[in-house]
C-alpha cells in the first residue's frame, strides 16, 4: 500500500533531531591543585574553561572560601560580557582597585547597586543576597505572584527585600534548593556553591539569552539573533510559526493564534555557529511552495490549542549513552504561544550532543540549496503501523515547491505494512548511513545508522495514526491530522514531571534491513 507524503514527514522530523548538533570546542581544564577531589572540581573546570571564573594568584581556587561582593561582580562581568559602566563611582571602590570595572559594570547593568552609597566590595555575600542579584542577572522580576517558599524548611528566614524575586526563581524552576530541603538565606555562600548553582540552572550557558524573551538582552545588550546556532520557520501571509536553537542547547517555538492561508507558505532555514558542521558564518535558505493542495484558514489557536495552555513538563533523551534532561515550560499566553525546552544539566546535554555529533559528518555544496535525503532500508514503526522503502532507492525531499511531484516521488518509494508492535516502545524509527540534511551549502550526514525511539506519548493518538494520514482524502485533511497529533503530543507531554518524562533514546550501530 502506497502512502502519502504527509506520513514521511515523521522521518524528516526524525532525521533534523537525530542529525543537529550544537557543539562547543573542548578546552583544557584549568587544574586549580586545591579542588582535586572536591564535590565540585568538574563544575569549577567548566566555569573557568568558560572564562568566567578564575583562581588566586598563587595559582589555587579555595572553593569553599566565601565569595566576597567584588568577586561576585567580576563573575557577573564576565558571564554577561559587560562592557558598560555606570556614570557614578562608589566611595569604597577605589579606581585602581583589581575589581572596579567590575563593580562599575555590575552597578551599571542593575545587578548588584549597593547599599545607597557604598558598594561593600569585600563584604562576604549572602545566599540571600546571591540570588537577588542572580535574579535580576537572569531578568527574573517580581512576577506579581503570591511569594511561595514552601518547599524549604527555612523558606521563611528569607527577608522580605529578597522574598519575590527568589520565590520567581524557584517557580522558574532556576533554584532547587539543597539537598536537605533547605536554602539557608543568611548563610553566605562559598565560591563553589555559587558555580553549582549557576551550573543547576537551565539557561546557565547562556544568560543573555534567557534575558532576550523580547529579542534582545537588556543588560549585555546581546541580541536574540547572535544568540542563535537554528532557525526554521513556516511563514504564510503574516502569520509565522518558528523554532530558535540557542548556543545553550535551549529551544524556543512560538505559534501565534492567527488564522493562516494555508494554500501557499514559505519554509525557512538559517544556521550559524555551529562548529559540528563546520558552519560559522550565517548561511540561509527559502523555499517557496505556491501550491500546497490546502484551502482554508485554519486559526492556529484551534489547531494546536494545547500550546496555549501549556505550563510545564519534562523530555529525557539519551543519546549514545549520555543523558540529558529538557524542562518545557509555556507562557499561557492566549495570543502567542511560547513553548521553551530548556536543559537542567548544561554539561550533561552537551555531553549528549558531543555524543550525536560524533556520528555526522559534515561537508558542503557550491549551491544554496535545502533537502532532506533518507537512505533507503530507513523506516518507521508506530505500534503495529510499519512504513519502509519498496524500493531500493533513497528517497531525496527536495522539490518542496511541486506538492504534486513531490507526493508521486514519495508514492514510488515507500509503503505501509501491518507489524508486529515493539512493546517497550512506542515509536521506533531508524535512519540508515547516509541519510542527510542540506541547509544552503551546508551538509550534514549521518555515518551510521541510527535507532531513534520514543516512549510516554498519548498511545491512542498514535496508533493509528499512519494508516488515518495514508486513508485521508485530501492534503487538507491529512495536514489537520498530523497536526492534530502534534497538538496530542504537546497536551501529553504538559504535566510530565522529571521523575516519569516523555522518553527518547538515540543509539548508533548497523542495523539489519
């Protein structure tokens, strides 16, 4: 039986997850010879490879040391590339002093302004007094909410000057707390305690991201667009969905509730900085597809309402081996939908990605050009549905602004049969070696097979999914369909927690055909 193109969108979706990797340099640890063995000897590498911490002069890190406010502004200075200072100098801070730029930018961006007029640099810094300034560091406000600390014993010891902002923190899911349930306000924090923290939260790596929520970073004055390694958006008339892929691993996907034209779209894609691929200046391409087969104006809300009612859930993927963990949070927002997919563990998601990224391989092509190739012996299996090649070709996506060619190249390649269910998985796909994805002149191809799965997703929806697109009368109708399953998806995914989350593992070895 021969199926539609709708259906094979499920292995291009495939393929762009298991094939994007966004990868940063490795560099030599500085190797401080006091945090040999400390609980926090990784973390403090990683932090000073980032250039954003540093040790004494006689060469050693003392981690748990308290961290004095100068030192405090110096590590804002670094992590926010602050260049500007404030108009204003503080009596006590000297302008010869190691740490006035420091000061001086800090005071500047409103992250740490002092006590009205000292600025206290060797004064030992609070817990308390941490993560107000972190808070204002990451953008976090009084979100006009009930302050609710609860959750830790001592929640109550926190003063009244801190209370909003830390209890943001801790619905924003950016503080934890310790181990024992507790955040001990008043006691000052040690250096290293400071970097946990900091490598605890899900936008760590990128701060000024995390600030940029309106395109750009209102402190070190970044802009959402050199924050940026992906872009993919669908554009029709006004109207545009699109996904942002940030150097922090972190992804955002905006829909607004808008009816769109549906009938005609454009397809962008732009990556840049991304050193797995090879890829550092910006490199962009358009399709234009003029007759998609659809009519109407669906109104996005509708289609995919749960995007805007979304609040919070959890993915954990394994790739290779290495784990990673994605909180995604929404807005609520009746208007425009956020969607953010942020990782807990930067080190833990970067491993993961190293780990992807060291199966692609990447060239490029005197063209601009954009196409998806699935190498033949590729397939996907929901349940009992199993799509595969009926021929031993590969199936190459690349005439996107002909639908009517399109769906007759997919027709002459593939099929769906009956199969007998995976029953520890859900969903099973596999991309065969040689399975690629161009994006103007770059290329990346997969050097060995991969085995993607995914379990914890709505069961029902998916079931029968494939043979309900390859039944649809329409393009029209099987586009509702597909989204309709996406829209199931998002629902399904809300409300996961980080103990039971919806689940992907990603392998790499040959696989039988």
């Amino acid at each position: 039986m021969k199926t539609t193109r709708i259906v094979s969108i499920f292995l291009a979706v495939a393929m762009i997850f298991s094939m994007f990797a966004f990868a940063v340099s490795a560099e030599e640890t500085a190797g401080f010879p006091d945090i040999k063995g400390h609980w926090a000897e990784e973390i403090i590498n990683d932090w000073a490879d980032r250039g954003v911490v540093n040790g004494y002069p006689d060469g050693n890190f003392v981690p748990d040391g308290s961290l004095t406010r100068a030192e405090f502004a110096q590590i804002v200075k670094n992590l926010l590339a602050l260049t500007e200072k404030a108009d204003k100098d503080f009596p006590d801070v000297a302008a010869k002093a190691w740490y006035y730029d420091a000061v001086m930018c800090a005071a500047k961006a409103g992250v740490m302004i002092g006590d009205g007029k000292n600025f206290n640099p060797d004064k030992k810094i609070t817990r308390e007094e941490a993560l107000l300034a972190y808070a204002r560091m990451l953008g976090i406000g009084d979100d006009g909410k009930e302050p609710d600390l609860s959750k830790f014993s001592d929640g109550k010891d926190v003063s009244d000057w801190a209370l909003n902002r830390i209890s943001a923190l801790v619905r924003e899911g950016v503080i934890v707390g310790n181990p024992d349930g507790k955040l001990y306000p008043k006691k000052n924090i040690t250096r290293a305690e400071f970097l946990a923290m900091m490598s605890q939260t899900k936008d760590a790596d990128h701060i000024h991201h995390f600030v940029a929520k309106d395109g750009s970073c209102s402190i070190c004055c970044k802009t959402k667009d050199e924050a940026r390694k992906f872009y993919l958006a669908v554009s029709s008339n006004d109207v545009t969905v699109d996904m942002d892929v940030f150097n922090d691993y972190s992804a955002v996907v905006t829909v607004p509730a808008k009816e769109v034209n549906a009938s005609n779209v454009s397809i962008t894609a732009k990556m840049q900085n991304v050193a797995s691929l090879g890829v550092s200046s910006a490199r962009e391409h358009t399709v234009e597809v003029k007759n998609t087969g659809m009519t109407g104006t669906p109104n996005l809300g509708d289609w995919l309402s749960h995007a805007f009612d979304f609040e919070s859930g959890y993915v954990k993927a394994t790739i290779d081996g290495k784990t990673c963990v994605y909180h995604v949070t929404g807005d609520q927002n009746k208007e425009l939908a956020t969607l953010r997919a942020s990782s807990l563990d930067i080190c833990a998601t970067r491993d993961a990605w190293w780990a992807l990224t060291s199966h692609v391989s990447s060239k490029t092509q005197e063209v601009s050009d954009s196409y998806i190739n699935i190498a033949n012996g590729s397939f996907l299996q929901i349940g009992k549905e199993y799509l595969c090649f009926e021929i031993e070709e590969d199936l190459k996506l690349d005439n996107f602004n002909d639908i009517a060619a399109l769906k007759q190249n997919i027709r002459d390649h593939v099929m769906l049969k009956d199969a007998e269910a995976d029953k520890d998985w859900q969903v099973v796909a596999v991309l065969k070696a040689g399975t690629a994805l161009a994006v103007s002149n770059s290329i990346a191809v997969l050097d060995q097979d991969a085995t993607i799965k995914l379990n914890n997703l709505p069961a029902k929806t998916l079931e029968t999914l494939l043979s309900d697109l390859r039944a649809a009368d329409s393009t029209y109708s099987m586009a509702s369909l597909l989204i309709k399953a996406v829209n199931d998806v998002i629902g399904a995914v809300n409300g996961t927690t980080e103990e039971a989350p919806v689940v992907v593992e990603i392998s790499f070895a040959a696989v039988e055909n």
